[in-house]
C-alpha cells in the first residue's frame, strides 16, 4: 500500500490559515488566552503583562504583538481567533472589530457587510 503524505499548506492570499503549523507555533499564546476565561487570569494580566508572557514562555514576535495590542500580528503569530477574543477583550476590542482589522474594514462597516450577508 502506497503512502500519501497530506503535508500540504492552503494559501489563500490576505489570509493566515490556522492549520496544524500554525497551532504548533501559536501554542504558548493560545494556552495563555485559554485561562483568561477566568476573570482573576485577566486581572494579573493586566497588572504585569510582561510577567504573564514570561510564565507561558511566549516568543518575542508574540510578546511584541501584545505589547502592540496588534491582533493581526498575533493570528499570525499562531494564535487562534478563538483565544484570541480574550486578549482582544482585554485590549477592549469586540469580535466585530477584530473582523474589521482581519477584512480591512472599520468595525461599522464589517457589522454592516454581516448584515448584508444575512
């Protein structure tokens, strides 16, 4: 029997695919936005970001990203929008405005492109 390999990788141009890459790099931040479901987690966030990326072992491009509250940099850096919306909430930022960033449109534009979707 013939084995086929499914190593592929989709490239869809303005687009980070989250796939098995891009989980394995985004890890340590996922896992940290993860335990920010518990209110106390985002506190200590909060009140020492530095020290909270250090105790996930987060990477310097993804500490940068956070740092630059940059959410597209962090999708790109392997976190997942799932996990994301989280930190994004921190940062005072709605899922509405993270799709706006991801689809270069202002939040009310990106509210009123779903609603004519519908």
């Amino acid at each position: 029997m013939e084995s086929h390999s499914h190593d592929y990788h989709i490239d869809i141009p303005g687009t980070t695919v989250f796939d098995g890459r891009m989980a394995m790099k985004g890890y340590a931040l996922n896992k940290m936005c993860y335990d920010f479901n518990r209110a106390e987690n985002r506190e200590a966030f909060k009140a020492d970001p530095e020290g909270w990326m250090e105790k996930y072992g987060l990477r310097d491009a993804q500490r940068q990203a956070i740092r630059d509250n940059d959410i597209l940099a962090m999708i790109e850096e392997g976190g997942n929008i799932y996990y994301l919306a989280k930190l994004a909430g921190i940062f005072k930022l709605s899922v509405q405005d993270v799709g706006g960033l991801q689809t270069g449109r202002t939040t009310e534009e990106f509210k009123q492109f779903l609603a004519s979707q519908a």
